[in-house]
C-alpha cells in the first residue's frame, strides 16, 4: 500500500505537549519534534527529536479522527514509503513515541532514497550494514514476514512495525547481540545519532512498537 502503520505501542507513552500538538495541527511535523527535543524527559528522545527534525523539514503531518489500517484495524499513526508524508490519530497518536516512530520511518526512507555521495561515510557504512542483515534475513526460513523480504525500504518499514518480526530478530544473533538490537543501533548510525550501549537498552521505546 505504500503506507506503514503502526497498531501496537508500550504501555508508557509520554503524551506530547500542548504546543507541540498545536504545531501538528498546523501540519508541521519538525517544529513539533523541535518541542520535543528541548522539553522530553528522556534523553534519547530529545537527541533523536533534534536530529530527525533536520531530515522531515518537508515531511507533511496530517491528524486523522480515528485512523485505521487499510484492513479496518486502529492505528497510532503511519509513514508513507517515501518519507514525505505522516499521519497520526488525533487522540492515539498525541504522544512522544508516536509521533518518534513515525519520524524515524520517514527520516530511514529519506535516508535509503538519498544518493550514496550524498551520505556521510557513517551513514553510507549503517546502510551497508542494514543491507547485509535485510540479505541474511530474507533466505532466512525462521522470519516469517514475505513483505520484510521483498525491498531494503520494507524491511526497515516492517521491523519498525511488525511485533512477530520483531520477536523473530531478537531470536535471530547478529554480530555479537540480536539482529534486533543491532537493527536499532544502525538505524541511530544512520540517523546520525552516537549513543553509549546502556543508554540505547534503556530508552529506545520510541523505536520499539
């Protein structure tokens, strides 16, 4: 469909801040993650918020009343495939994960579709290195999602969304830990963002659905 949605969340999402929902309100989606970024309470979400925000400047937000699947299933929000579009319920959707998980996803596909010399050495090297865990998970029987399988694009786009996949990538190891936590941690090497091993196993809910 070219839309990823996002139906499942953790128990403890921070709701986002009354300016920060005004701002989505008005359909911009970087000076909401600039709210974020300078008032979380979590330190990850504030450096992913300050980073991400630099990559949607163009990226659209739109609040939909009730937002559902295109199987009818509520939904937390979604991304389009090319990174240029972003909706979030407007009752569901209102909280910092949400709206950091949704962004992640446009900022990734952002990421994927820019020219290699247009990429950082760091970035073009987490790139490289999500190409090579997307190869061994598709001839892999064990990860049961055929969409993971079929593009780069839509196994980031899965990963980020689908609770089974994830479950299968933390079964899967991967240079030293998970495919899974070694997932997350190239998608923040592509994003551009450094952070030290604790803090990563502490914070990364807005990445985890």
């Amino acid at each position: 469909s070219g839309i990823n949605y996002q139906v499942l969340t953790e128990e403890s999402a921070v709701p986002l801040s009354a300016s920060a929902i005004a701002e989505l309100k008005r359909g911009k989606v970087a000076t909401a993650l600039d709210d974020i970024s300078r008032t979380s309470k979590s330190q990850l979400n504030r450096v992913i918020a300050q980073r991400v925000k630099k990559l949607l400047v163009d990226t659209k937000v739109t609040l939909v009343d009730n937002l559902k699947t295109d199987t009818g299933e509520a939904a937390f929000g979604a991304a389009s495939a090319d990174g240029m579009d972003i909706w979030l319920d407007s009752k569901t959707g209102m909280n910092e994960e949400t709206l950091l998980h949704e962004s992640v996803h446009a900022a990734t596909e952002r990421i994927l579709k820019t020219p290699e010399d247009q990429l950082t050495p760091e970035q073009r090297a987490a790139k490289k290195e999500l190409t090579a865990l997307y190869e061994a998970i598709k001839n892999d029987d064990t990860i049961t999602s055929e969409n993971a399988k079929e593009s780069l694009s839509e196994f980031v786009a899965e990963a980020l969304s689908n609770s089974a996949l994830q479950a299968q990538l933390k079964q899967k190891p991967w240079t030293l830990k998970s495919a899974w936590e070694s997932f997350k941690k190239i998608l923040l090497n592509m994003l551009g963002i450094k952070t030290p091993e604790n803090m990563l196993d502490a914070a990364l809910a807005s990445v985890d659905t």
